[in-house]
C-alpha cells in the first residue's frame, strides 16, 4: 500500500481528452483541467476529425502550454477506438491514465483525489470522479453505475438528485460495478493486462465493458466524491442524442449483446442473454405500437451485426473466458442488482 505525504511522492498522470465538435466547451474545459491543483500530469487532446475548428482554437489557445499534446486523427472513430489511439501518445513515466470528455470542467482538486483513492489500495483498479450536471451545478449527473445483473441494463447511481440529498451516502468512496468513461482513471499497469476499450463498440456501454473485464481480473472500482467534475451530457453527440435515433439504438442494443457474451460464463449466459432479448424486443414493441419504429430497427440491426461478428466475438469470449477471467460471476453479484418486476417494467421506457 502507498501513501501520499507531500507532493513530492506523486505519480505522473496522462489525461486523455477525447474531442467530437465540442469547441464551445473547450476554452473552460482545458483552462480548468490545466488548472488542477496536481503537479506531475501531461494532457492528450485528442480530436475525432471534428467539423467546428476545434483543432485550430486548442492549438491558438494552449499550444504554448507544454503539458499539452494535440492529436489530430484522419476520422471520427468513436469514444473507444479514439481514446484507444491515444495510449500510443501517452509518457513513458506514467503510472495513471485520466479520461476526460470535453465537455466537462473539473474542481482543482479533482486529480489529486483520484491519485490519492487509487494510491491506498493496490486492489483498486479503476476510480471515477462524481459527475455533477454543468448547468444544475449541485445536480448529480453519476455517482457510478451500477447493472442489473441479468439483462445488462445500466444507469447512473443517484442521476438527476440534488447533492445535498446524496451527500450522506457520499462521505467516502464507494463500491460501485462500472466507472463512467466521462471521467475516470485506471492503472497503466492494468490496462497492460486486460486491454482499455473494444473498439468495436464506437460508443456507448464500452466504458461498462471496460469495467467488467477490470471486476473480472480481481480489481475493485470505486467511486471517489471528493473528486468533483461537471458535465454537460451528450455534446459531442448532440445532434444525435435529442431523440431516439437507428444509430443510437443500433449501437445500445449490439454493445449490451456483445458485452454479455463476452463477459458472462457459460451458465449465467445462457440464463440471461435470452431474458435481455425478451426485455429489448419488449421495450421495442412498445414504442412501435405508439408509432416509432426506431427501437425495433435498431434492436434488429445490432442483433444482425452480432450474427455476422459472431465468429469475432467467441474469440474475444474466449480470450476474456480463459485468459483474464480470475474470479467466478457469483463475486460480482454484491455489486450487481436485480429489480422487481414493477421497476423494471417502468424502465423499458
């Protein structure tokens, strides 16, 4: 176990910022993030081909500061596969690798936290920040997230409460299944074991993919609040995130089948990966019979993309099965849920 008594005895940190369109976030989000009150860290900017100058105001902007690296990449390849190109820009000396959105603004001490939680316990692998709403300030946005357990549904702890109404249940850090990918940090050791993001999620649920595989090597995931960040939600994907889309739900119904069959044995997939089909084709059903027919489109189309990746995807099964798995599902049930029935039928929508 590690502590930290002075500075002096703080590790290097590499902060990734993935960057999608979201130039109107980036004067407050990289003055902030180069203001954390941290002495040893370097920050990756990394832009998805970005249409709105992005590229040219961080380089007018911050190009002087020497923490920061830009990366410019020829497309946009999505949350997993764009912070997955970044590792390679990452310094030799670093121990943590931060994960920032761009649309985000960090207390000054938001770093430090991290690095201390993650310090005191060699068992802790992975650790997020809380994520507070950036216009409601004192709104939680994710205290972490948590899945039930069998159909691999997700959502943030504490979402949309005021904080004063969770600060009882936030005095210290927390247990939590997955970390949200908005702002999180893993060991640079780890990443080496497990691999970080499957790029062929593009986006959505990787970052809970990410954090299974992590759980299943035998590392904990906490969430720290006293590592404060603010989010705006959905702004590198604005255009996209106002209503239900075929794009959407394709990705979210495709990641959450993947995910399953990698990362269940044998027994709990077979038990589960059917209920999650009924429950997605329910949800599905019900918003065709109120006239949209996106969630159905969408479930088909991800079904089809895991039929055609089949082959892909039992390899991956295998590797995580035989090579990274060291501790059984049952482990995981403490920090996996099981709704009632009522709750959730009142979540399909």
């Amino acid at each position: 176990m590690n502590t930290i008594d002075d500075d002096s005895n703080l590790p290097f940190v590499s902060v990734i910022m993935l960057n999608y369109n979201a130039k109107v976030f980036i004067e407050k989000s990289l003055k902030s993030v180069l203001g954390s009150d941290y002495p040893k860290y370097e920050v990756i900017f990394v832009d998805n081909n970005s249409t709105d100058c992005s590229v040219e105001y961080v380089k007018g902007e911050f190009s002087n500061d020497s923490r920061l690296k830009i990366v410019v990449l020829d497309r946009n390849y999505g949350f997993a596969e764009g912070n997955n190109i970044a590792l390679k820009y990452v310094d030799t000396q670093t121990r943590y690798i931060g994960f920032l959105n761009s649309d985000t603004e960090v207390d000054p001490l938001w770093l430090k936290e991290l690095v201390k939680v993650m310090e005191s316990d060699l068992t802790i692998g992975l650790a997020q920040s809380l994520i507070l709403d950036y216009r409601m300030r004192e709104i939680v946005q994710c205290a972490g997230i948590c899945m039930m357990d069998f159909c691999g549904w997700t959502w943030a702890l504490f979402r949309n409460r005021p904080l004063k109404d969770c600060k009882r249940h936030l005095m210290t850090p927390i247990n939590i299944f997955a970390a949200l990918g908005t702002a999180m940090i893993i060991r640079k050791s780890l990443i080496h074991e497990i691999g970080l993001f499957d790029s062929d999620f593009f986006f959505l649920v990787e970052d809970v993919d990410l954090s299974w595989r992590v759980r299943l090597r035998g590392y904990r995931i906490l969430l720290v609040p006293q590592s404060i960040v603010w989010h705006y939600l959905g702004a590198s994907f604005e255009s996209k995130m106002t209503s239900k889309t075929v794009f959407i739900e394709r990705h979210r119904s495709k990641n959450v089948i993947m995910m399953l069959i990698k990362n269940y044995d044998i027994w709990h997939l077979l038990s589960y990966l059917p209920i999650a089909l009924a429950l997605m084709f329910l949800r599905a059903t019900f918003y065709t019979i109120e006239g949209d027919g996106t969630p159905l489109t969408g479930l088909v189309r991800g079904i089809y993309w895991n039929i055609v990746h089949l082959r892909k995807i039992i390899n991956k099964r295998r590797y995580v099965q035989r090579i990274l798995r060291k501790i059984p599902d049952k482990s995981l049930k403490q920090v996996m849920i099981r709704l009632p029935l009522s709750q959730i039928f009142s979540r399909l929508r």
